[in-house]
C-alpha cells in the first residue's frame, strides 16, 4: 500500500480532472490510499467521485484571488498552488503525510514538494505545456510570461517522473522545453468502462433510454448530433453550428426537421470566457436560424452525460490540435461513431472510416462526414461496435489501472512501503 496524494488547482468538470479522478479511482482499487488536496472544490460542480466521500479531500488556499483586475490568472493559479504545496509539505498532520504526490497542470509546486521534510516522490502529468495554452498578444503579455514559461520548464524538470497523455503531446512536449533532458512516458488516459456499464443497466431498468426524451426541445424521434466539450472558444463549437446549417441546406426539409445538435459542455460562472462563449453560441444559432435544431445545455450531471451518449447517434468533436480528448473514448466505447478533426490527440484514438471520420477544419468536411452518417445506418452501426471494440482492446481502465499502479511502485521503494504499512 502507497499513500498517494493527488494535488490539482480546481476540481471542477473537465478532462483533466477525469483523468486525475479515474487514475485515484485505479490507485484506490488496487489497494493504496488516495486522497486529494486542491485549491477550489464545488460539490454542485465537480464528478461525484470527489463529493460523496470516496476520497478524502482537503480545499486550501480558496480565500487566495484568482485573477486581478481581470488580469494575471496565471500568476495567481500559482501563487495558488504554492500554498497548497506548502500546506501539503509543512503542515499536514503526521498522519496525513504522503508517500507520492501526483500533481498536474501547474508544475511551480514541485521544488516546495520535494523539501518537505518526508521527501515524497513527485509525478507530473502534463497534459500539455501551460505556456502553449496562453494567448501571446503584445509585447508586455510576451515579458509578462517570460518568467512563468521558464519556471514551467525548470520546475517540471525536478519532478521525479513525468507522464505525458499522448504521443503528440510528448512531440510538442519536446520541441517546447528542449533544456530539458526528461523524456517523459505515454500514459493514455482511459475510461472507467465500468461506471459506463452500470448507468447504461441503470438507464435501461427504469426504461429512460426509450421511454424518455433527453431534452424538453429533443423529440424521441430525433437524430441526436451530440458535442461535448467546455464552452471555451477553442473547443470550437461553432464549426459543429455551421455544419449543422450546411446540413439543413443539403437535406431534405422532413429529413432535416428530425436533426438535433445538442452541445453539452462544462460551465462555470466564475469563468468569464464561458459565460460570454455561452451567450455567443446562443446567438450564433439565431444568425444561422436554427434555434429548432439546437439545444445548448450547461454542466450537465454525470447520469444526464451518460444518457446523452447512449440517446446520441454520432458524437462531434471539435477542437483543433487537441492534447488528447477523452470525449472520444467515451463515445467510442458507448458505440457511436466519432466525427472529429483529423489532428492532436484523435489521430491516436479514432481510426478514420473505422470508428469514425478524421476531417479538415471546414463544415464541408465536418459537415460532409455528419451527412454520410445520417443516410447510412448501417455504416453508423458499424462503426459503433468497432470504436467499442477499439476503447476495450487499447484503452481499457485494466490496462491503465495496471500501468499507473507500476509507475506508482517503481517510484516507491520496498523499504517505504513497508514504513507506510506500519505507520498504518
């Protein structure tokens, strides 16, 4: 048994913290203790996994501000994770004290991490460089990251072992900090299939996977386009919009009358960029008048997520250059056929005109592969059950489980092992 502690910015709803909840679900089940430090936990906002008590969870630092005058997140996310660092290193009780801390998104805490007195071992996940996920308008925003890139670079350095969640991320990972001599492993994300299974017999049991429109605007008749993804302007929503209108153009009147695009994504009121990307989408569908054929839905539950899959007939995915993208595993493996961009992440996961379509940038693509999936339902059935297949032969949570767990005990030496046990 290993006491793992988990030490993540913001347990919200998003694919990274998926990833970090279902890698403490893999830890917990192979019999280590798992617990999580972070500076921001919603119980109305986050995966149930990190409300109902599976993990013991600490919030600290919470009073500290997230931005200034509307500025300089990035500064204060990290002023916010050196205080978790230092409550984790300094002042957690005796018993508390942790034999590996796995810490993602924000690498400044690992210098304080590794002075603390019992010396844990330190695992980065780096979902993608940080630097490369901010906006580089200006002169005085390019001076102002100047110190923060190179602490990113330095700090992610002294970690004792660094993962990466795809074979590109660990391409861009290498061209962005070529200082460093690490090379990080792969460890794709997975699913938790089983929790997939059981809310699938849940849905079937009470019958509201025939029985019961998903959405009050959403006909049980419908042909359900579903999109998942945070309401950042990145994830590029409005290229499944225009796709959806390139559609009614091509289609027959009472065939498009059925299509339904529902776009279900992560939203968070103390996020600016979602609250203003909500209210352009909104008004996006009047302009390509499609506010019949549109539903937008914010922070959907885990149960209405699963429902969604299940109902869908073909998950769109949207972003461009995508790190990796979990929301095709899960599509995959609740057998849709995925329509995606053909870079990032996805090139890994949806093989093109097997479990899906990899397509260019443009509604004529998008739009195209969206269209051959609608007249063909022997096509969509087909690569349904080959994108099941596909996530339970390569991304399976055994395989991940197994993996991480050997990462997690290579660290680890025997000798501490058994002092944790012990200590127990």
């Amino acid at each position: 048994m290993v006491r793992v502690l988990f030490l993540h910015p913001d347990l919200g709803i998003g694919g990274a913290e998926r990833l970090v909840v279902d890698a403490a679900l893999a830890l917990k089940e192979r019999g280590h203790q798992v617990s999580f430090l972070t500076n921001h936990h919603d119980s109305t906002h986050c995966f149930k996994e990190t409300a109902d008590g599976t993990f013991p969870l600490h919030v600290v630092g919470d009073w500290l501000p997230r931005g200034l005058f509307g500025r300089f997140y990035a500064i204060c996310a990290y002023l916010r994770m050196l205080y978790a660092a230092i409550y984790a290193s300094f002042f957690m009780p005796q018993r508390e004290q942790v034999d590996v801390v796995v810490c993602d998104l924000i690498s400044v805490c690992i210098p304080v991490l590794r002075f603390a007195p019992h010396r844990p071992k330190v695992l980065f996940y780096c979902h993608f460089p940080d630097q490369l996920l901010s906006s580089r308008e200006g002169l005085l925003k390019r001076l102002y990251r100047l110190p923060i890139n190179w602490l990113e670079e330095h700090t992610i350095g002294l970690a004792d072992k660094v993962l990466v969640n795809s074979k590109f991320t660990l391409r861009v990972f290498q061209d962005t900090f070529r200082r460093l001599s690490t090379v990080p492993d792969v460890l794709y994300p997975s699913l938790h299939t089983q929790y997939f299974d059981q809310m699938q017999k849940k849905l079937e049991q009470r019958s509201a996977l025939l029985d019961e429109p998903v959405h009050p605007r959403v006909p049980l008749n419908a042909f359900i386009y579903l999109d998942i993804n945070r309401y950042e302007r990145k994830k590029n929503h409005a290229l499944a919009l225009h796709s959806l209108r390139l559609l009614g153009d091509i289609l027959p009147a009472t065939d498009f009358k059925r299509c339904r695009l529902i776009i279900a994504g992560g939203y968070d009121t103390r996020c600016m960029e979602n609250v203003e990307h909500f209210a352009e989408l909104e008004q996006l569908t009047e302009e390509l008048k499609l506010q019949d054929h549109v539903a937008l839905l914010r922070s959907p539950t885990d149960e209405e997520k699963c429902r969604l899959l299940f109902a869908a007939h073909c998950l769109l995915y949207t972003p461009e250059n995508e790190h990796f993208g979990i929301v095709p595993l899960e599509g995959m493996y609740c057998s849709k056929p995925v329509v995606a961009l053909n870079s990032g992440g996805p090139t890994e996961t949806v093989v093109n005109t097997s479990t899906g379509f990899l397509c260019e940038k443009t509604e004529k693509s998008f739009g195209g592969a969206m269209l051959q999936l609608f007249r063909d339902e022997q096509l969509r059935v087909k690569m349904g059950d080959q994108g099941h297949k596909r996530v339970q032969q390569k991304f399976s949570f055994q395989a991940f489980a197994d993996r991480l767990n050997g990462i997690i005990r290579d660290l680890v030496p025997v000798s501490r092992e058994s002092s944790a046990k012990k200590n127990k």
